[in-house]
DNA sequence: AATCCGGGGGT
DNA sequence: ACCCCAGGATT
C-alpha cells in the first residue's frame, strides 16, 4: 500500500494541534480517549483539561470517590463512563501496581475500554501495531473501498476492523491511525465531504464510481420512545429532598428528585396523594393541592424523549429522609451531580 | 444481533 | 426531524 506516505504527509501539515496529542503517556491518552468516546473534539476537550489537572495522575483519580467523579464529567453524557473511569484507575492501582498496562489485550481489560479505545491506546502510547475504527475510520474505509456492507452491522464491524488492520502502516501505526480519524473528521465527512482537496482521492473507489453519497451505508435506529415524568420537589427552608438514581435507567450515579411515572400526565390529585404521603400529618394538612406543575420542560436523549413536569412544594416541617431520598442544603445542591434536565430546573429556579 | 446509554451541533 | 460524534456494556 503506497497511501500511507500521502496520508501521512497530509497528517503532518494539516492536523490540528490537541493537547492528548503532545503526550505519550498513557494516562493521559486514556483519559482522552474515553471523553471522547461518542463526543466531538470541541465538547470534550474542557473536560479534558478539568480532569488532567483535577487527576494529573492516575493513581490521585483511583483515590477519589464517584460523586466527585460524575460531578466533574456532568453534562457530559453517557455517565458509565465516568463510572467505569474511576474502575479502570482503581483496576490498574489494584491489579497492575498502578502502572498503566502496556499490552494490547491487558489494556482491553479495562472497564469502558473496548477494540478502539485499546487499540487508540496501544498504538498512541505504545506504537504497537493495533488499527482504530471509530466512526471516522469506518467511513474512510467504506468509501476508499466502495463498501455498502452497513458499517453498524456485525458482519461489518467485522469487515472495516480487518480492512484497517490491512491497511495499517506498521511503521508508525500511531501516526496512521491519527491521520485516518483526521482526514475522517476534516476531509472525509459524513455529508459533503471534501474530495477535491482529499490526499486519497485517487486511491478512492467510491469517488470514481460517484457513490460517495451513499457511503458509509448505515442500520437505522428506533427512534426514541416518548416518557412522561412528574418530578415533586419538597423544599423545607432551604433543603429540598433528592434521590440518587441507583436503578438500571438512564443517569445512573446522578441525583434527581422523587418522581412519579404513570405513562401519562399526573393529575393534580395524584401529586398531591404522593405529597400527603411523604409528610407528617401536621405539615400535610398545610399543603395546598397545586392545579398545574410549577415549570414543564422537554429534554431529548437519543433513544428517550421526556416530557417533565415539576412540581414545587414549601413546607414547614423536615420531610421523610431515607437511603433513597436525601436531605440536600444550597451548597450540597451545587455539589451532587445532576442531570442536564435538573440542572436546568435548579437554575431556572434561582435554587443554585 | 439488538438495545441501551447523553448531550450537543450541523443540516 | 434526522444525522453524527476518537464506542462500550448488556441483553
């Protein structure tokens, strides 16, 4: 293969200048590698600089707790991966004498690190010889070869993982693997893609056969199912009741507040009976029945679509507080991680 | 093999 | 609306 000199020199002079990409240490790597996973480079990259000075070492981010994790990777999205961060770094404290593991499959052996963010690592860190295929590399590859087998299926996850790793310049296979994800996420985009200034343009099948708009195929998804939730926020002076989501459900780790879902809008009197419930019998007879929720918002994940309702209720007297639902002032509000949705609750209500 | 798991930005 | 993003874990 005679592409690598051209995707390389392209590389070289045309690749932007990150900060993971001044660094052979691992760590580092690995903790870009996983804010990146399903991120774009420009939403990732403050976490990344919030976490490298937070953590500048692994074995000082195995140490720390995981509410303090989720905190500083709120907003982010897919939390598992905040969780297993801290797993990985405990892991390898644990099991490898912190020393971040320098081989492939002990590397794959982390919580939150699959084929591409090993091989990422491996080849990165290590220069070992291991193909990426992410998202940029697979539509590469689909269009240089002209392949239509849907790039999200088994068969061709199969398929663009054995054409990279044919693909892959030996020599420097950290350099290769950066260059295909640039020229995936510069050149070879997912709509209108620039070919006429594409290092590979002559290599690229799809281009002389004029199919690069029907490259890379692609399996759809379902769209996203539709969830009604009706939050109920008590508020006692300046404590209001919160619960921390433990169940297998989206946010998983971050708090939120006790909520009720019926498939559809709750009635006013069916907040009001949950309310009831949670208070004494002194404060309860204080409560007024709400006729509308406080604030409605909409809030889109890319499989759910929620529509959520808050009500806010001010009471007298300290609520009910167990393991589930706990007791949290101003300042611990601000602390706990939430959700983009609760966050935007707490700010929209001067409660933060 | 299919589904779940966020949030943001581009078109 | 729909698609995509330096994907991985679970079912």
């Amino acid at each position: 293969m005679d592409i690598h000199d051209d995707l390389i020199s392209w590389y070289l002079v045309n690749k932007r200048d990150l900060p993971w990409r001044n660094t052979t240490n691992p760590y580092l790597i690995w903790l870009s590698e996983i804010i990146l996973q399903q991120t774009r480079v420009d939403q990732g990259m403050a976490y990344y600089h919030r976490f490298s000075e937070t953590y500048p070492t692994l074995n000082s981010l195995a140490k720390a707790d995981e509410e303090e994790v989720l905190k500083l990777w709120q907003g982010l999205g897919y939390y598992s991966r905040g969780r297993n961060l801290l797993k990985a770094a405990q892991k390898v404290a644990d099991d490898f004498n912190g020393v971040f593991p320098k081989t492939y499959t002990d590397i794959l052996s982390l919580p939150g690190v699959g084929p591409y963010t090993a091989a990422a690592i491996a080849s990165f860190a290590f220069r070992l010889p291991y193909a990426v295929v992410d998202g940029n590399v697979s539509r590469v590859l689909s269009r240089l070869f002209d392949e239509s087998t849907p790039i999200n299926s088994s068969a061709g996850k199969k398929l663009f993982q054995d054409l990279a790793d044919k693909c892959l310049s030996t020599k420097r296979p950290d350099l290769h693997n950066q260059a295909m994800m640039e020229l995936g996420a510069l050149v070879c985009s997912p709509r209108n893609p620039s070919c006429n200034t594409c290092p590979l343009a002559s290599h690229c099948l799809s281009m002389a056969r004029e199919t690069i708009q029907d490259r890379p195929q692609k399996i759809k998804s379902k769209k996203a199912k539709e969830r009604q939730i009706d939050y109920i926020i008590l508020q006692n002076d300046n404590r209001i009741l919160m619960r921390k989501r433990t169940d297998k459900d989206i946010w998983q780790g971050l708090f939120d507040f006790p909520s009720i879902e019926l498939g559809r809008p709750a009635k006013p009197d069916e907040i009001y009976k949950y309310v009831k419930e949670a208070l004494s019998e002194h404060d309860s007879a204080k409560i007024k029945i709400q006729k509308a929720p406080v604030k409605t918002y909409q809030h889109v994940l890319s499989h759910q679509k929620l529509k959520a309702r808050f009500w806010h209720f001010k009471v007298e007297e300290p609520f009910q507080e167990n393991s589930i639902y706990l007791r949290k002032n101003k300042t611990q509000l601000g602390e706990v991680p939430v959700p983009r949705l609760i966050q935007q609750y707490l700010t929209d209500s001067s409660l933060i």
